[in-house]
C-alpha cells in the first residue's frame, strides 16, 4: 500500500484498510442486459436497457466497478488535492470511496460557506455550511484524509508532486487543484495562476495534473459543476491506475 508520503518529519497520512475487491469486466460486444442487472442483480439495476446499450457500445474494455470496489488495481494511488470546495471534495470521495489514498489540504475557505442552495440537484434547499459538513463527513468516512494546512508551495518531483504545507513536504503521484481562485501557487509545477485549461476530464498539460471546478471555470461557478469536475478527475486517476475505463456504480440488492 502507497501512502501520501511526508518528509521532513511530517505527518504521514494512512490510507483506507484494504477490501476485497470486485469487479465485473466487460469486453467488447457484450449485450446490454449485462450491464442492466443480470446474473446476481445487483449490478446497474436501474439502468435502463438503451444506456446500456450505450455504455457498451461506447467501451471496447470498460470496467464496471460494482459497489465501489477496485480490486484488480496496481495498488494504491497517492493523491493530494489542494481545495476543500465542492470540486477537491467530489474528487477525494470518489478516490476514498475508491481505496486510493487521498489527503486534502485545505482550511475550510470554500465560498460556500456563505451559500444557500437551492440549485443543487438531489437538494431542495440546504446551506453550503451544512452542505460542506455532510461532503467532508463522506469523504472522511471512506478513507480520506483532511489535512487542516494551507499550501505555499507545488513543485514536481521525480515520483509526482511535491507539495508544502505547514513546513513540511509531502509527496503524491497525482495532485487535483480544486483551489477556486487562489491560484498563484500553481506556477511552481510551470500551469497559469488563472483559468488552467483542462480536458473534459481535468487533465491539464502537466502529466498526472488535474484541475476542476473554479479554477478552471472562472466563468461558470456553480457547486455542481465543480462537484462534477472532481468526479470526472477522480475516474480519470482510478481508470489511468486500472489500464482501462472505469466507472463507480452501487445498486440495491
Ligand atoms: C455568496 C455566494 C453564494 C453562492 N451561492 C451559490 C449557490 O446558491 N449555488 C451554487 O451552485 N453556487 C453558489 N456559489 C458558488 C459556489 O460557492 C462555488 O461554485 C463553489 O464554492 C466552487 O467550488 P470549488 O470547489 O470549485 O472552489 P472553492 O469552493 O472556491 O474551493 C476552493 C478551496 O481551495 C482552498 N485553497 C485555495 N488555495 C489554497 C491553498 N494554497 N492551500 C489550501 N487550500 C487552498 C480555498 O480556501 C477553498 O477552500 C456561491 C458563492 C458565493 C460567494
């Protein structure tokens, strides 16, 4: 197992207890009702028979993660997000939930803590406040670490990254920047302190880089949006560790 590595006599951050995994692989030219629950049922219950036969079609050897478990990984990915917004948080859940070692560094300076929201799908109405203490409650019950430091300083080392916090130095493979619009730090693994471009999944110019919600999105700032970034990046990361296409359903039994 592959931890958030610390140097310089910093904390080094646990990762997840390991669990036996499962997974239901799915090649090229299997029929749709594969994916809508045959066999035991739990699987994409709710599916409907064409976007299964959309998500067939759409992956010669995709993976479907059945109730979030990625047994046949490498191993256990490091992953440092900087931002405790919608989007780092989206990210770390999907990677906790995922058994991948995830550390957030972060203060609790997300905006929203002065939202109310009303337009976040799923939730009538609920303060960002309130909002931001279920995420970091989920994200935490996975297996995912907050780190309560700001970070001063990014650089990329030969195994990843290279991030400072609090005086020390931790390392990881795969680094989210979810830090809304404090992007000045961003320079030191050579991105712009403003709108990083990024692909539909994160991905910036700098290998193993993501970027998501307002920091690449100066200009559509909504908490939805940023939660859908991080999860994008988070299945980009666990689909790169895999070798192949993933994504994480759960089901009813
Ligand atoms: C008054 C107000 C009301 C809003 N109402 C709504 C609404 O009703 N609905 C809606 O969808 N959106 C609303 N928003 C917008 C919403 O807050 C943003 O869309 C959302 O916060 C963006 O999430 P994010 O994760 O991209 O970035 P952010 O939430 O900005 O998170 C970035 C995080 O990174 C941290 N950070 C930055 N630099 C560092 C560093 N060096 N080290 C450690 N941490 C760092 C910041 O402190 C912050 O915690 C509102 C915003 C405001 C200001």
């Amino acid at each position: 197992m592959s931890s958030v590595g610390c140097c310089a006599g910093g904390v080094a951050a646990a990762g997840p207890a390991d669990e036996a995994g499962e997974e239901l692989a799915l090649d090229e030219g299997v029929a749709g009702p594969a994916l809508g629950g045959a066999g035991d049922g739990r699987s994409c219950a709710a599916q409907p028979a064409n976007a299964s036969a959309a998500l067939t079609t759409a992956a010669s050897s995709l993976v479907l993660l059945r109730n979030g478990n990625l047994g046949t990984l490498r191993g256990m990915a490091s992953v440092i997000v900087v931002g405790d917004g919608p989007g780092g948080l989206s990210a770390a859940l999907f990677l906790a939930k995922n058994k991948q070692d995830v550390t957030v560094f972060a203060q609790n300076g997300s905006w929203m803590n002065s939202a109310l929201l009303f337009n976040y799908l799923g939730l009538p109405k609920i303060t960002g406040k309130d909002f931001m203490a279920i995420a970091k409650q989920q994200v935490t019950d996975l297996g995912g670490k907050l780190v309560d430091a700001e970070v001063s300083a990014l650089s990329t080392s030969a195994d990843g990254f290279t991030v400072q916090a609090s005086g020390k130095s931790y390392q990881a493979k795969y680094l989210v920047i979810a830090m809304g619009t404090k992007l000045e730090i961003v320079k030191g693994i050579g991105l712009p302190a403003r709108a990083i471009e990024a692909d539909r999944n994160g991905r910036t110019s700098v290998e193993n880089a993501y970027v998501v919600g307002w920091a690449t999105r100066p200009d559509k700032i909504q908490a939805i949006i940023s939660a859908g970034d991080g999860a994008a990046a988070a299945l980009d990361i666990l689909s790169k560790e895999a070798g192949k296409d993933l994504h994480d359903f759960d089901s009813v039994d």
